[in-house]
C-alpha cells in the first residue's frame, strides 16, 4: 500500500461516527424578561448551569432527551449538537434551563426570580444519519442582583 493511500485511511477512520438515528442542534441566547442580553449565564437569577434540549413526539411517547446527557450542554456555549442517537420523527422542540444540580428550572422559576423558555417548541423531522437544526432561540431569565439586577439601562454582566 502506497503512503498516500495509507494516509486516506486513517484520516477517514478518524472521521466515523456512529449512526443509530438522527442528530438535533440548537443556538441559544439568554436575555432578560426586558430584552437585555446577559452576557454569563452566571448572571442569571435562578443561576443556570446548562440548556437541555426537550423533545416531545407530536404522536406521542417520551422525550428521547430527558434522561440523556448528550442533550445538555454548559450554557455560556450558546449552542450544542446531540449525537446521532436521536430516534426518527417529528418532535416539538425546545429549550430547556438546567440548574447546577442538573434539574430543570421550572418557567416561572421561584421566588424572585424567574427563568424560562423564550419561545414556544419548534416542530421540526428527526431523520437518521441527518442533522435537524433550529433557528437561534431565546432563553428567559432575570438578571442577577450582583450583574445589574433590574438595572434595565445597563447589559447583564459582572
């Protein structure tokens, strides 16, 4: 076998990746409830730690992504790809804000402080071996006390 063929190889066994059903990918930004863009997750009242892609099949069944920590990914990121592991269909799609202890903030949060969803699920086809992407999607929270706090005339930052 000549060198550049054996090169060819291995660069394209490096390559592979296991196909067992679709891959979802998503773009975030976190924003206060008046619009201004928090600039560390960090500063978000509830903290949050990380965005967890929630997938509900229009026809019913379990969220694929619930259980799943290739759904979660650390929110200063803004954005994160599942593998394709994803089974095939048509789920509503959202996102998710996770606390550090790895459970979801419920919207509306509690106390005084609030985080959520910012958009309603998007419907979108799983399809093995493709990617499903979303358009960028906001993330709702309100803005740490040490960040700005309601200080709606400044960006939410340390």
């Amino acid at each position: 076998m000549d060198r550049v063929t054996l090169i060819a190889l291995l660069f394209s066994a490096l390559g592979c990746v296991s196909i067992d059903g679709g891959a979802v990918e998503a773009s975030w930004v976190v924003v206060t409830h008046d619009g201004r863009v928090i600039s560390e997750c960090s500063c978000t009242c509830p903290s949050i730690a990380k965005i967890r892609l929630q997938l509900v099949p229009t026809v019913g069944g379990d969220d694929p992504c619930a259980t799943r920590a290739s759904c979660q990914f650390a929110c200063d990121l803004q954005s994160g790809a599942t593998l394709f592991d994803i089974p095939p269909g048509t789920y509503a799609i959202s996102l998710l804000p996770v606390d550090a202890d790895g459970n979801d903030i419920p919207a509306g949060g509690s106390g005084t402080c609030s985080a959520g969803p910012g958009a309603d699920p998007r419907v979108r086809e799983v399809v093995s071996g493709r990617v499903t992407g979303l358009d960028a999607m906001m993330v709702l929270a309100d803005c740490a006390p040490e960040c700005g706090g309601s200080d709606n005339t400044r960006v939410c930052a340390k």
